[in-house]
C-alpha cells in the first residue's frame, strides 16, 4: 500500500484518540486494544511522514500538524458516513416537528437540511424558527422532537460546539464611545443577554439597556439604525455591522455552547432518530 494512503480506520482511531484525551479512552469508546489504536496512530503518522500527538501533563495533545489533520479527518469522516448511508441507510418516514433557534437556521440548518431531505423524501419536516428559551421548554413537552439551540445546562441534549459571541456596532455612530455604553438585549431569560451584561461588568463598563428584543431581527435593527451596540452570535454578523473588541473598550464575551436536543416521547420515532444522528453527524465539532 502506498504510504499517501489514508485509511478510514485510521483517521476514526485519530478523531477517537483527540476527543478521548488518551489512547485507553479511545480504545473504549471505538471497541478496540490499547495496543491496537497505538498501532494505527503510527500507520497515520508514518503515512503522513508527521508527528500528529505529543504528550500534555494530562493528556495527548494535537501538534500542528495534527490540528490541521483534524479538521480534515472529521470531515472525511462525516462524508464516509454519509455515502454509506445513501447507499446502504435506512429508508426513513414519518413527521419530524424540529425548531431552531433564530441564530443558527440559515448558518448551520439550511445547508444541513438541503443534504437531508433529498435523500429521505419520505420525512416530513415541520420547522419551527423560535429563541432557545422558547424551544427548550416545547422540547421538554413533546411539543417538538428536535431542537438545535444554546443549551441551558450542561444536561441539556448532546453538545456540538461552541459558538463565539461578538459586539457589534454600527461605523456610522460609533456609540461605543459613549459613557454609558447604550445596549440592546434579548429577554431576561436570555444567556445572550447574561453573558453581555457580564462582559461589560467585568471590564467596568457603565452601561444602559435603551432595547428590549427577542429576535435577532430586533438587536440588528437596533444597531444599524444608531440606537445601540448589541452581543451577537458571530455566525449572524453581516456586513453592515463592524465587529467589536479591545481597542473599543469592550471586552470578550462567553461563547454559546450549541446542542440538538431530542424529547423524550420521540426515543421510538426512526425518523427522528435518523435527523437527530444527521445533525450530530454533521455539526459535532466542525466549528472549531
């Protein structure tokens, strides 16, 4: 075999071995020896002709060259999955009731979707484009089947990635000079709004709340029309609005930690159980 050839074997050992932390964790989690995933990571790394791993104080740790592999094998690995499944899947029906939450729809979900439901034709999608605090308790309901949302806790549904979060202004007013800082914010359930106010605490910002919206719609038409600076998903940044930082006398903000979450009245449904594998498929750490 040629040493340029990369095996699907090797690359799944490689992805279990970095989110693992450790060669024994990887072994568990793929049902393989120890001896056996050592083996395959120097067949990755001899084919390669590069060190991918080295040594942390707790754990393996991704050289350079191993962060620039890794983005390459999740996606190798999620094309692999999905041509097995158009080929050799399950044929899937029946009606899905899935919600979004506003930030993620067109960034994350329209190109998801547009690979899904062609191949399953079968499935009914009804979508729901709501916050995550309006989604997360219809869930929990058995309202909706599927939401992809900012988790509330760290229990809530399975973790895909973290979403940074940015302050926006517009060029035209430059409002963040201003003492206080004018802001719009989401409601008060808002983690968007919580981490802003935080941000801004920490840096010793004086501040004022001069908008209320629930939709991303709302915080934008804030901005643009001169009213305040605004903290937004970086996936829903467009071009009108000018990315804050440092140098504008704001500081950084938590990040969203993004997850699809399942109801429990959903657990029998194979269509639910094939979107809901889909999306974890493929968004699960691709935003890295």
């Amino acid at each position: 075999m040629p040493a340029s050839d990369l095996q699907i074997d090797w690359l799944k050992c490689f992805v279990a071995v970095v989110d693992a932390g450790s060669l024994s964790g990887a072994a568990h989690e793929i049902n393989r020896s120890q001896s056996a995933v050592s083996m395959q990571m120097k067949k990755l790394e001899a084919a390669l002709g590069r060190q991918l791993l080295s040594r942390g104080p707790r754990h393996l740790q991704l050289t350079d060259d191993g962060q620039t592999l890794l983005s390459y094998a999740r996606r190798m690995l999620a094309l692999h999955a999905e041509t097995q499944a158009a080929f050799h899947g399950e044929e899937l029906s029946g009606r899905i009731r899935l919600g979004v939450a506003e930030d993620y729809a067109a960034r994350y979900l329209t190109p998801l979707l547009k690979r899904f439901s062609p191949r399953y034709a079968g499935v009914e999608i009804e979508l729901t484009c709501e916050q995550s605090t309006a989604l997360i308790p219809r869930v929990r309901s058995g309202d909706l089947d599927l939401a992809l949302v900012s988790r509330d806790s760290a229990q809530s549904g399975s973790f895909l990635f973290k979403e940074p979060m940015v302050w926006v202004g517009s060029p035209q007013f430059e409002l963040w000079r201003r003492d206080p800082v004018p802001i719009a914010v989401y409601e008060s359930a808002s983690l968007a709004r919580l981490y802003a106010v935080n941000s801004l605490t920490q840096r010793g910002r004086q501040f004022k709340v001069v908008y209320n919206s629930s939709s991303l719609a709302g915080q934008v038409a804030a901005v643009e029309g001169g009213l305040a600076i605004a903290a937004i998903t970086q996936c829903t940044v467009s071009a009108s609005l000018q990315v804050l930082g440092s140098e504008h006398g704001l500081g950084s903000i938590e990040p969203m930690e993004v997850s699809v979450l399942r109801s429990r009245a959903s657990r029998g449904s194979k269509a639910v159980n094939g979107l809901h594998a889909f999306i974890i498929g493929a968004l699960r750490h691709q935003v890295e």
